[in-house]
C-alpha cells in the first residue's frame, strides 16, 4: 500500500510538509500558523507556504480570530475532512484485512497496543523526532 493511498482514492497526492500541516490543523482548534510551527518543529515559513498550497487546494481555511484580527486561524475545509474520512476507511479495510491474516494472539495483542501506539505516536508529533 502507497503512503496514503491518494492516487487509488482519486486524490491529489500530498508532500509530506503539506500532508503532516493538514494532520496538525485537524487534530488541533484552530490554530495559528504560529501554533501549528510549533507545534511540528517548522519553520513558520515552511507551514506559511504549505498553508498557501493546502488553501489553494481547497484543503485549508483561514479565518480572522474573533478576539484578535490580526490573527489568523486555520481550519479544515469540507473537502479535506471529506477526504480525510476516504483515506481513513481504506487504512480501517487494509489494517483490518491484515489483522485477520494473523494467529488471534498477534492480532489481540496489536489491538490491546493501540492506545500506548497512540501515546508514542504522540510524543513523535510533539517532539519533531
């Protein structure tokens, strides 16, 4: 399976600047590009012109804070969580697909290691690693 599998999906594939941008603002409340920087260990430039790119796919929106109009916030289109959810469901089908090829005890165990992936998957997005 290709990283995200966007080309058998129909969807443009992303780089990864552009892709890890799109998992950031959607897993946090409106970020600023500031926020998301700092949040991936960017360079605010970097999310600058991965921001531009996503907002000219239709991908990303930029909105005004409402208590700050000099700040901008950054939020998913509809069209990005739309594919979001397509890619998702192919990764749900091939992961449950290779679970069910595997002895019970491995499978069990993956699925009990879930939550710690999770954590460790965290602390990755968290540290820049």
């Amino acid at each position: 399976m290709s990283r995200l599998n966007e080309g058998r999906l129909g969807l443009e594939p992303l780089p990864l600047s552009e892709s890890e941008v799109l998992r950031f603002v959607g897993e946090h409340p409106a970020p600023s590009v500031t926020q998301v920087a700092q949040g991936l260990v960017m360079q605010p430039s970097n999310v600058s012109a991965a921001v531009r790119a996503l907002a000219g796919r239709g991908l990303i929106e930029r909105c005004p804070d409402e208590h700050d109009r000099r700040i901008t916030r950054l939020r998913l289109t509809p069209l990005a969580i739309e594919h979001r959810q397509r890619i998702d469901a192919v990764w749900s089908t091939a992961l449950s697909a290779a679970l069910a090829q595997l002895p019970p005890v491995d499978a069990n165990a993956l699925l009990a290691a879930k939550a710690a992936l999770r954590r460790l998957a965290d602390v990755f997005g968290r540290t820049g690693l």
